[in-house]
C-alpha cells in the first residue's frame, strides 16, 4: 500500500478528528484527513461487535466501500472493574441510546457510589482500524490505566474524561491539556502507532 493523500476517518465527533490532525502534522506526515461531515453521507453501520476491534473495522470498512478512500475508525470505550469491565462497548451509550456524556457520567458516578478509591480502578481501551479500498486491513491498540474520580473534575475533553484520573496523576483527563493527554491516552497511543505505519509508508515511497 502507498501512502495515500487523503484519508478519512469515520467519525461524526470534531475532537477526533482534530486530534488525529493534530497527531499527524505533529508528526509532520503530509495525508489531509476528511472526516464523516466532509463526505457524502450514507448509512452509517450500527456497532453490534462485541469488541472494540470488531466495531472499529465495522466502521472503517463501511467508511472505504462508500467513499472509495483509505478509512480509519476507532471503538474506544471505559473499562471499570467493580462493574467487570463495563460500560466497555457500550460506553458511549452507557445511559442509553439518546444519552449525553453528562448522562453517562452520572450514572457511572451513582453507580460507584460508596466505593473507595482502592477499588475505582479503570482503564480506557482503544482499537483503531484501517481498511483500504482493495481489502487491506490493520489494528493498533492503545490502553490508559487509571482510577475514577468521586466527582468531575475539569472542561477539556470528552465522554468520561472529567471523571478519569491517569495512573501516576493527581487530575483528570479533561484537566490535561490537549498535548498532554495525546502523550499519555489510550487513543493518542493507537493513532501514534498508525503514524507511525503511515511514516513507514512515505519513507519506502521516497526509495
């Protein structure tokens, strides 16, 4: 595979994308990055995999066959472990379809609600999958371990990030700046490590 021009990424969220820009000129990888509002819309696949990886290539795949670009689409999500692992896939829909991320984040908070710090461990999770339009298809994952805090803390970010405290932080993720949580977060991981194939593409192009 070459390295392509232009690339989209299968998201509808604008702080996606723009980290995913950030990440790349950073990086000083030249791909203009499109994202679902800059493409002719279609019907977008509903995420019935059970795993992150499973509904990123959902995404992805549906995302190359419609625009006829190589697409990139992540399924990221919270993992708590005095819920067993949840809200995981259903994270972004933890309160229900039509809920908000301060919806979810009420809830998660109700239902950890007396639990000492000890037992807040939690983690985001991150599968990012590209799928070209001749069938090429990869993964790369990212994991940040932390805690979850007893009340929101911070207005930067998104989802969960005003409640999750990093491992080795004493604040949220919505304190960080946007740099510094792209050095440390489970999807500045995933898409540090995509960068990485791209530039892996440029340089055997230039040979």
């Amino acid at each position: 595979m070459r390295l392509p021009e232009r690339l989209v990424l299968a998201t509808n969220n604008p702080k996606k994308l723009a980290e995913l820009r950030r990440i790349l000129e950073a990086e000083g990888v030249g791909v203009a990055v499109l994202g679902l509002a800059d493409v002719a819309r279609y019907p977008e696949p509903p995420e019935t995999e059970r795993t992150f990886e499973g509904n990123a290539f959902l995404k992805a795949s549906a995302a190359a066959r419609e625009t006829g670009l190589v697409a990139v689409a992540d399924d990221s999500g919270l993992e708590v472990d005095e819920l067993n692992g949840m809200p995981g896939v259903r994270s972004a829909r933890w309160a229900g379809p039509a809920c908000d991320d301060e919806d979810n984040n009420q809830l998660l908070l109700a239902q950890l609600d007396g639990v000492p710090t000890d037992r807040r461990t939690a983690r985001f999770v991150c599968a990012l999958a590209m799928v070209s339009p001749t069938g090429e298809r990869k993964v790369w994952h990212g994991t940040m371990p932390g805690r979850i805090a007893e009340a929101p803390e911070g207005d930067g970010g998104f989802g969960y990030d005003p409640l999750f405290v990093p491992a080795g932080l004493a604040v949220t993720s919505a304190e960080l700046t946007a740099e510094e949580k792209d050095s440390i977060s489970h999807r500045g991981m995933a898409v540090r490590s995509f960068v990485d194939y791209l530039k892996t593409l440029s340089q055997e192009g230039a040979a």
